[in-house]
C-alpha cells in the first residue's frame, strides 16, 4: 500500500516552497547605509513573536515540507537566549543556516555549530577599516575579521560571505574581496543593493552596480565558469579552476529571479511576507494570539497563504520606493 505524499506548499504558479527565512530580531548591533536609517525605532517586545512563537512556526513549515531554514535579523545572535531556539530548531528534519554580520561569533560559532548550524552567511562589504565603519556606522573590522577565523574553526559545512557593492563606496574592493575569499577557502555572493526603505545616504540609481560589471571585472583576473550549483537561495554560482571558492550574484535587477522562487519571509512581528519585494501578506501572530497552541489552524494559515504569493517583484532603481520597510524589517 503506498504512502500518501509528505504535505507541500504550492503556489499558485506552480512553485513548490520548500526554503523559509525567519527573523528572530529587528535589532542589530550595526547600522548598515542599505539596511535601515541611523536612528532606528525597533519594534516594542509585545510586537515581536517569542522564541516559543518563533519555534511553533518553523516546526509548521518543517511538517508541511520546507527542508531549509534560514534565521536572520536584524543580526539574529544579539537576540537574548536565541540559542535556546536555535538548539530546538537543530533538532527539525531542515537544513538550519544563519545570515550574520560577524560581530558575535567569536562568543558563539562554537555553540552554534553543536546546535547543527550548517551554513553561515557572514556580511562583509570592506576590508578598510575606516570604510567599514562608514557603511556600517557602528561595526569593527577587526571584530567581523576574528568572527570569520572563529566560524572557519568551528567546522561549518560551508561559510559564504555577502557583499552588497555600491559604486562609489566599495565597487574598488572587489577583487580585493574575491582574494580574501580565495586565501579564507570561503564562498562570496556579490548583491546587488534592494530598493527597500527610504534612505538619505546615496542615491540608488547612481550607486547601483549591476552583476554583469562585476562579473566581468572578476573575470579579468579570475576566469569563470558558470555552474549549475545551488544553495537553494538567489545565488547564481560561478567557479574558478584554481580555487574551490565559489563567486555568487544575487541580482533583483539585472537577472531577475523571480521565476523559480522557492522562499518566503516571516519577519520578528510574524508577518508572513510572500514576496520580497510585495506586501503581500499574512499576520502569523494574530492566528497564533488567538488560537494558542492550536498547529493545526497555523498550518492552515501558511497553506492558504500559498494563493496570494505572487508572480515576481518589480524593483526600479529611478523610482521611489514602493517598499518603505528596511531590510532588517524584512529579515536579511
């Protein structure tokens, strides 16, 4: 007699959703120029889900089929005890990844690789240290570059770091970048920066460089070849013949990746985000507020929410933003 089928999310274009990102926090240590204004208004903690409400939603997707998760923030480790739930989530039948800016993980690579921690995503847009206090306000090299060598030793599964490239600010580190990347045996995504939020530090349309330019240039020194690897995420690999370091471009303008997308958002105020760049949308929280304890009414929740995932996003760079929310609201 056979089985009946492990329950899946399906969209309403086919799209099977199996890669959930969860944001445990709004808050960061850092104030990044393309992730939120310097003066911040975080969310006040009866908005925000709890770790127990955190873990209740992920342990739903696991059951309906996603088989990745991935915690960001805000940066997630300056959550107080977000340990204990990265414990428990460690123990789903997922593939458990983080996206990090670094700061904590000479305290907490250990912990987090005996969690079952895969993958790190670590941000890193500078290797000056005065240019990285620009674009971070507030972060230290020095502290990201020995949270780095903390998380090489710890034994993850693979390490990639994320650079979101600005013209004018950092495009001249990339191949600086790439090098670092090479001699750490680390993957590097290059990102192309996402129109999300209103911000006064530089204009969009004038900072934006596009993968192509980037890809080219690495090029030069670096002979490429396409690869058909996948993380499961937006990135799209390239290798070198002489390195097992890994070039990734995560590009919302130039390629859009719209056409396989296999991920959904829940931000820290449980907010089930069906696209990155669209406000569709389902309030998590309120079904869990109100029928406590109730995973039955929850999985129905994420189901349903599968009918209003839309098409694809329609990012512009000499617009003003349709999407006000910062990327820490978002979740990474």
């Amino acid at each position: 007699m056979s089985q009946p089928a492990s329950p899946q999310l399906i969209d309403g274009f086919g799209r099977r959703i199996d890669y959930v990102r969860i944001s445990v926090t709004d808050r960061c240590d850092f104030r990044c120029v393309y992730c939120m204004s310097e003066n911040m208004e975080f969310l006040p903690r009866s908005e925000v889900l709890s770790l127990e409400e955190l873990y209740d939603v992920a342990a739903a997707f696991a059951r309906l089929g996603v088989r990745k998760i991935r915690l960001t923030g805000g940066e997630p480790l300056v959550r107080r005890d977000v340990l204990s739930l990265i414990e428990r989530l460690g123990k789903l039948p997922v593939e458990l990844v983080l996206t990090t800016n670094g700061s904590q993980l000479t305290r907490m690579a250990d912990d987090l690789a005996r969690a079952r921690v895969q993958r790190l995503n670590i941000s890193l847009d500078s290797l000056r240290p005065e240019r990285f206090r620009e674009l971070t306000r507030t972060g230290r090299l020095e502290q990201v570059l020995a949270g780095i060598e903390a998380a090489r030793r710890a034994g993850f599964k693979r390490i990639k770091l994320n650079a979101v490239v600005l013209k004018g600010r950092n495009e001249d580190e990339v191949l600086d970048l790439v090098e670092f990347a090479r001699d750490s045996g680390l993957d590097i995504s290059f990102i192309e920066e996402m129109p999300l939020g209103q911000i006064t530090e530089h204009g969009r349309e004038e900072a934006y460089c596009s993968s192509d330019e980037l890809r080219e240039l690495i090029n030069s020194r670096y002979p490429l070849k396409d690869s058909s690897e996948s993380t499961g995420g937006p990135s799209h690999y390239f290798l070198m013949d002489d390195s097992p370091s890994r070039i990734g471009f995560i590009s919302p303008h130039s390629h859009n990746f719209c056409g396989d997308c296999n991920r959904v958002r829940v931000t820290v105020e449980g907010r089930l985000l069906l696209c990155l760049g669209n406000e569709h949308s389902v309030d998590l929280r309120e079904v869990m507020r109100q029928y406590p304890g109730d995973a039955g009414r929850l999985e129905q929740a994420l189901i349903d929410a599968m009918a209003i995932k839309p098409e694809k996003h329609e990012f512009r760079l000499d617009d003003e933003p349709k999407i006000l929310r910062f990327m820490n609201m978002t979740g990474g």
